[in-house]
C-alpha cells in the first residue's frame, strides 16, 4: 500500500496563523487602534499632524548620523586591530571612554563644549590661511562663528562620536570570527596586510555583521528622541512643545509613542528578515 507524502509547499490557515509571532499580533493591534483614534478623533488628528512634522528630521538626522558612524566604527575596528600599538591603544582609548559616557552627557559635551572648540580651531586655521596669503580661503574660516554650526549639526555629530564606538566592536568581532587561515592564504599569494583586508576579509565580515548594524540602527533611531534637549525640531522636541501648549500631554505622548514604534517595529522586521536570508557560517 503506497502512502502519498504530505505536500511541503503548502500550509495551512491553522498553520499559518501558529507561527504568527503573537507579539507582532499584538503591536500591530495597538496600531490599529491608535490609527483609529487618529482617524476619527479631532484632537488626536491635530496632534498628529503637529507632532508628525518632526519626522523628517528625525531620519535626516539618524540616516546622516548613522551613515559617519559606520565609516567612522570601521576605521577605529581597523586602528584597534593593528599592530602598531600606538594607534591600537588610541582607538581602544576612545571606544572605551566613549562608551562609558551616557548618550546625553556627549549630547550636551559635544554641544556645548566640544562645538566652540571646533570653532575656534576653524578660526585659527582660517588666520593661518590668511597669513600664507589665501585670503580667499582664510577669511571665510576666520570669520566662522559659533551660530553657524547649528544645533541639528551638533546633534549629529555626538550621534556620530556616540555609535561610532560601540559600531567599532562590532566591526572588530566581525573580521575576528574570519578564519585566521584566510588572511595566511591571502599573503601567500602576495597580496600585502591591507590587499588581504580588503578583498578577502572585509566582504566576509561585512556580510557577517550586517544583522547587529541594522539593530544599531534601530537603538539610534530611538536614542534619537535625545536630541529634543538641544531643541531639534524631531518628533519628541515637537510632541514636548505641542503638549507645554495645550496640557494635552497623554493624547500628544501617545502619539510620539506611536510613531516611533511603527518605525522601530518596522526596521526590527526587516533586520530580521535580512538576518533569516544571511548564509549561515557554515555554507559556502
């Protein structure tokens, strides 16, 4: 007697709804339902509408700040990875120290300490141009003042500083988990420390971290509401003052609330489906 086997490619509805996440049920039911009030209450529409002008300055502000510091985490995993000790124990002063350091106090540093001394050497190196005889060039730099660096740019750049550090771990335990094998095979075939780097090692380890960046990315995009004290005009800087406005401050919180958990809930999905499509260590 000959059995038919069960078919693999397809499910059914009970299966289906089983391995529905049932946290994703729930938070995509909370949205429903705050998508609703905004629909049909007045004053949740409102506040919407105040509170949502903030968006776009809330991904300028993560895209622009994420984007420098990758670059900036890749240079300070390679420095730390060096066998020159000088630059190795620099980066390794940096990554630590910026680590230790809360989110908010480099915000404020940065913003109010770190930013004059930019200035002042801005205008130093514009007297020095000045002096070499390239006015052109020199004056413009020599004459740069503090409110021309403005408060979104001072946000990003501690952004930067911030990640850049904890982004250089993760690059640096990324190239770590490549065999050591590769990089031996890579110089035998005459390829110099930096050759092997870059067309062996680095495409590997990229692939390799790409799941723990996009988390990175999603922590920033919440760390972000941070730079509402410096009085950037995101999301929260624009929820805090609609509600100091109007008092309406559980309406108006709601709503901050609910954007940002559609924008991280739908970021954490695409990370891990990038992460279930990422070749496991032990396919070639």
């Amino acid at each position: 007697m000959t059995t038919l086997a069960p078919s693999r490619g397809r499910r059914s509805p009970a299966d289906l709804f089983a391995r529905l996440p049932y946290w994703l049920i729930v938070a995509v039911l909370i949205g429903i339902f705050m998508l609703w009030e905004i629909l049909t209450d007045a004053d949740y529409r409102i506040i919407f509408n105040a509170v949502s002008r903030g968006i776009g300055v809330t991904i300028y502000v993560c895209i622009v700040a994420y984007v420098f510091a990758v670059l900036t985490g890749l240079l300070l995993g390679l420095m730390r990875m060096s066998t020159n000790r000088v630059i190795r124990e620099v980066s390794t002063f940096y990554i630590e120290i910026v680590r230790g350091v809360p989110m908010l106090v480099i915000l404020y540093y940065v913003a109010f300490v770190g930013a004059p001394v930019i200035v002042d050497v801005i205008n130093w190196g514009g007297l020095q141009l000045t002096t070499l005889g390239i006015p052109q060039l020199g004056t413009p730099l020599a004459e740069f003042s503090i409110r021309r660096l403005d408060f979104t740019s001072r946000a990003i750049l501690a952004l930067v500083i911030g990640y850049s550090a904890f982004i250089a771990e993760i690059f640096r335990a990324g190239i770590e988990s490549i065999e050591r094998g590769q990089m031996e095979a890579a110089r035998s075939l005459g390829m110099s420390y930096w050759q092997a780097m870059r067309f062996v090692i680095l495409p590997q380890a990229v692939r390799r971290v790409l799941p723990p960046l996009g988390n990175d990315f999603v922590a920033m995009l919440k760390d972000s509401a941070l730079v509402s004290v410096l009085g950037v005009p995101d999301i929260t800087q624009m929820g805090k003052v609609y509600a100091a406005g109007t008092f309406k401050f559980f309406e108006t919180y709601n709503v901050v609330a609910f954007l940002y958990l559609v924008m991280t809930v739908a970021l954490s999905l695409v990370v891990r489906w990038i992460e279930q499509r990422m070749p496991s260590g032990n396919e070639r």
